[in-house]
C-alpha cells in the first residue's frame, strides 16, 4: 500500500504563501495520479489540483494562476505551491494518490489570517 505524509501547513497572512509537501511511500512514477484536496469545518472536502504521472495538471478554478502542483520523482514528493493566499484558503489540506486503490494522508492544517 502506499503512505502518504503531508508536511508544510501553518499560520500564514492574507497575501503570504506556503509550500505543501507530500512524500510518497512508493516511487510516483507507479501512482497514475497524485493530488490535493481541502476540507474546511462545515464544509465538503474540495477538490483542489492534480498531476499525473505525465506530468498533466488539473486545477480547481479558485486556485489557478495562485496555486502550482509540481513533483520530483527522486523525493517520491508532489508538493503544492499556494501564492496570495486568501482567508478562505483556510482548510485541512490532504495529499491523494491513485493507483489500483486510492489513498489519503493524514492532512495538514493551513490557516490564512485576515
């Protein structure tokens, strides 16, 4: 099965930025497609962006041209650029990985402050 660790939330101003990291049990290059999603208290968990193993994005309309989902598949790490963060960024970010399965991290807070 594969793990998936989650690292890089934290408490960030509006306009600020973070860098997600996801590190991957298994080498990406197995997993057809790695992902972000985001789950606020009282809401659904969201869709957030995507990349797949050739290397194709995929991006939720309230993040693009703010957020970038990149990988290094030496690291087995996908990561989740967020520029000009907004309040309602603020949510439990969770790495995703598909393959036969699907699998989930345990997630990683990120809070946006006005």
């Amino acid at each position: 099965q594969v793990q998936l660790v989650e690292s890089g939330g934290g408490l960030v101003q509006a306009g600020g930025s973070l860098r997600l990291s996801c590190v991957a049990s298994t080498r990406l290059f197995s997993i057809n497609t790695m992902g972000w999603f985001r789950q606020a208290p009282g809401k659904q968990r969201e869709f957030v962006a995507t990349i797949t193993s050739g290397g194709s994005t995929n991006y939720a309309d309230s993040v693009k041209g703010r957020f970038t989902i990149s990988r290094d598949n030496a690291k087995n790490t996908v990561y989740l650029q967020m520029n000009s963060l907004k309040p309602e960024d603020t949510a439990l970010y969770y790495c995703n990985a598909n393959t036969f399965y699907q699998y989930w991290g345990q997630g990683t807070q990120v809070t946006v402050s006005s």
